[in-house]
C-alpha cells in the first residue's frame, strides 16, 4: 500500500487525515516515529500490512522519478533526511527481488546517527543493459538497527578457537 504520509508521535497520517498506528510489537523496540525524523516532511512511503518480527522496522524507499541505472554503478540521491534515534543507525539494504531477477543490488548502506544530509543509495547494476527505475518504484529498504559499541582495549593476544585465523572458505561450504 502506497500512501503519500507525514509521521506522528506513534502513528503515520495520510494526506487524507487518516492514521494508521504502529503495530504493538514495533512498540517494543522502544522507539516512536517520531524517533525517525524526516525533511521534507511529507514523503512517499510503503507501509508494510504487518510487522513480521519484533525486532523488524523497515520503510521501503521509493524512486521519486524516472531514471536508467546504467551497467556499473549510481549514486541515487532519494531526496529523504532523517535522524536516527539514539543507540541505532539506519542501514540503506537491497531488495531481494531487485538482487535476483534485474542483478541490481545495494552498497555502503550506513546512515550514521549524525548524518543529516540527502539519504543516497548506491545502486550496482551487474547486468549489461540499461535498468529502467520508474517514478514509485522500491529501490531499496531502510532498517533502523540498534547498535552496540563495545568498549575497546588493546590485548597482547587473542583468545584460541577452533577456526583460529582461518578465513573465506575455510569452514567447508555444507
């Protein structure tokens, strides 16, 4: 379902007056819509009809025009600022369909708690022929992901494992 929105403390409201509240387990993440802020703030989005998980908050992010993704790789600015709530940052992700029937997928996806600038996605086109991306198309998804900083200090080693330095590959592939 598209609709052409603004946020609210805890609900979305449609151009119509309509509002759509927050599901209760998008509640239990501790954040509010408001958290996510936006400029400008009326915006194109997708609403998901349900939340699938507790831990899952995604908005698609919709193409506000027409463009051709060349082979290789664009830079799509989306015209979206937002600020991310405090202990998150927002990771710009593909979609799977995109992955896997165009070969466009999404790179350096990393909106980081400070930034405030236009949100841009990093498009790569895997194909040889040009990629049609229609005004309201999905072109990628925006999560809103907690994060955790550890606190650093330097060790003079590294604890033992079984894999111990071994790296690509050397699990085995099954």
């Amino acid at each position: 379902m598209k609709i052409l929105c603004t946020f609210d403390k805890d609900s979305f409201r449609t151009q119509e007056g309509h509002r759509t509240h927050l599901r209760p387990n998008r509640k239990a993440l501790g954040m509010q819509l408001s958290d996510l802020l936006t400029q400008p703030p009326l915006l194109v989005i997708e609403l998901p009809n349900q939340w699938p998980t507790v831990s899952f908050f995604c908005l698609k992010i919709l193409e506000q025009r027409d463009l051709e993704i060349s082979a290789g790789k664009e830079i799509v600015k989306t015209d979206i600022q937002i600020s991310v709530p405090d202990g998150c940052y927002g990771r710009v992700a593909p979609r799977s369909g995109l992955a896997a029937k165009s070969f466009i997928d999404v790179g350096a996806g990393v909106i980081d708690q400070d930034y405030r600038g236009n949100v841009g996605v990093v498009l790569f086109n895997f194909s040889e022929t040009d990629f049609k991306v229609n005004k309201g198309d999905r072109i990628a998804q925006l999560i809103c992901e907690r994060i955790y900083i550890p606190q650093l200090c330097e060790k003079p080693s590294l604890d033992n494992t079984e894999r111990g330095t071994g790296g690509f590959g050397s699990t085995g592939t099954n």
